[in-house]
C-alpha cells in the first residue's frame, strides 16, 4: 500500500479542482448573462454555486483533518464526503480503471490514521465493540458463534478463539455478524463509542458510512479461499488497535502472539 500510488488522495484533489473549474466557468457564464437576461443569468448561476459547494467542503473537510480543528462546518463536511464526495471519487476512479479495492483500502488506511490520532487512549473496554465477519469461522464448524462468541470451543482452527480470549483479556465486546443488518442490531443493542471492525473492502467501506459519525478503525481480513469462506485476519493487529484505543489503565501485556 505505502509503495501505492495515493490514487485517492490524486482524484479528491482532482475532482476538487474540476468542480471549482466547472465553478468559475458557469459563474463567468452568469455575470456575462446578467446585463442581458437576469433569468439566463441564474441559470448559469444555480450550478455554479452547487458546484463551489460541493468543492469547498471536502477543502474545509481537508484543512480541517490538517490543522486538528473542529468546527460545526467540519462535521457538515464530514457528513457530506462520506455520503456523496467519496462515492463520486469511486465513481470516477472505476472509470478510470481504478481498482475499487485499491481505493477503498486507501480511504480506510487514511480514516484510522485519523481516528487512531484523536481518540487514543480514550476508551473504556466496555464501550468498544470489536465485530468480525461471520467467515472467519471454519465454514464446518459446529458452534453458533454469531449469537454467542463464547460459544466457540477454541479448537484453533480458525481466527475465532483467539478473539474469545481478546475479549477475556481486555474486556472488550466481541461479536461476529452475518451482514449488514445484524452488525446494526449488535451496535444498537450495544451503544459502543467506538468500533474495530474486521470485514473485506466492500463491507468495510459501507460499514463506515453506515457509522458515521461513529469512530471505527478498519481490518481487512484475508481472503485466501475467496471471499466469504474461510477467510482469516491477523489478531495481533486487532489487539495492537484495542491497546491503542482503551484508556492506559486498562492495557495489559500483549498475549496474541502466544496463542
Ligand atoms: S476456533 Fe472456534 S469457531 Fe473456529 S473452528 Fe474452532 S470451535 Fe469453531
């Protein structure tokens, strides 16, 4: 990733840029129209003010994640990149051939950069919701582990346990969901402050907007039999993220790697 071309970063400045183009040239438009017809005038005036707006608030969005300064404005534009600015950018970077994933893991390595800086430390164990996708587990395991997570028997043959004794250890809340939907249920019945959730691209990234503005870090989890069997995630990054985020008190001596 870090050898990646930033092909997310270059298109929201491009799309930026071409909005605040479209801006000034339909604007331009308008001013020349005035003298002669106030209604031909706003025509060309209504899209160049959509279009400032939609250009200056991933700018606000941006100096704000910059400069650590948080305003009512950097919400508004914090809701406004995540519902329409970052799926154009999507949009346009698969009609540019750019692999959906590639931008996907791009947005959400810079979304926990983010949300590592300025919650760290800030969490009580019992406010963290760490959720997993139901295909971690051996697809012939016996054990209901989406109601329960305890129920799994720590046989090791999948990611699972590992997970039971994370949540032993820190206290953390552990669950695994079979969708969208029951991942809703868990964190309405919940409430956490914050969410570690491990998914692939796709979920990861309508996981996000479903969220906001809740914070949550992303894990991938690795795909090697294809998607949605048998897949399998690197525990140890997930228990480094809890470490990072519960308050100091809480955090005890690493143990993943032992298990
Ligand atoms: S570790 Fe737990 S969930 Fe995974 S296969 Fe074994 S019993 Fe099932």
């Amino acid at each position: 990733m870090s050898s990646q071309k930033p092909y997310f970063k270059i298109l929201f400045f491009l799309l930026t840029a071409l909005l605040l183009l479209f801006s000034f040239a339909t604007g331009y438009a308008a001013m020349r129209f005035a003298p002669v017809s106030m209604k031909a005038a706003a025509v060309w005036a209504m899209p160049s003010l959509l279009a400032a707006a939609m250009a200056a608030l991933p700018i606000v969005f941006y100096l704000c994640l910059k400069s650590g300064f948080r305003t009512f404005l950097f919400q508004i534009a914090n809701r406004y990149c995540i519902r329409v600015f970052f799926p154009l950018i999507l949009f346009f970077g698969e009609r540019l051939r750019i692999e959906r994933d590639l931008l996907i893991q791009e947005l959400v390595q810079y979304n926990n950069k983010y949300v590592l800086r300025k919650h760290a430390g800030s969490f009580e164990p019992q406010r963290m919701l760490v959720l997993l996708p139901h295909c971690l587990q051996m697809r012939d395991c016996d054990y209901r582990v989406t109601t329960d997570i305890s129920r799994c028997a720590l046989c090791g043959r999948c990611s699972i346990h590992k997970f039971v004794e994370l949540s032993r250890k820190y206290g953390v809340h552990v669950q695994a969901a079979t969708g969208g939907t029951l991942a809703r249920r868990i964190i309405q019945e919940l409430r956490p402050r914050v969410i570690i959730a491990v998914a692939c691209s796709r979920d990861l990234y309508s996981g996000l907007s479903d969220t906001f503005p809740l914070p949550v870090v992303g894990i991938f989890n690795e795909l090697r039999h294809g998607p949605c069997v048998d897949t399998s995630v690197d525990a140890a990054k997930v228990e480094e993220t809890i470490r990072e985020l519960i308050k100091p008190e809480y955090v005890t001596k690493s143990f993943v790697q032992d298990l």
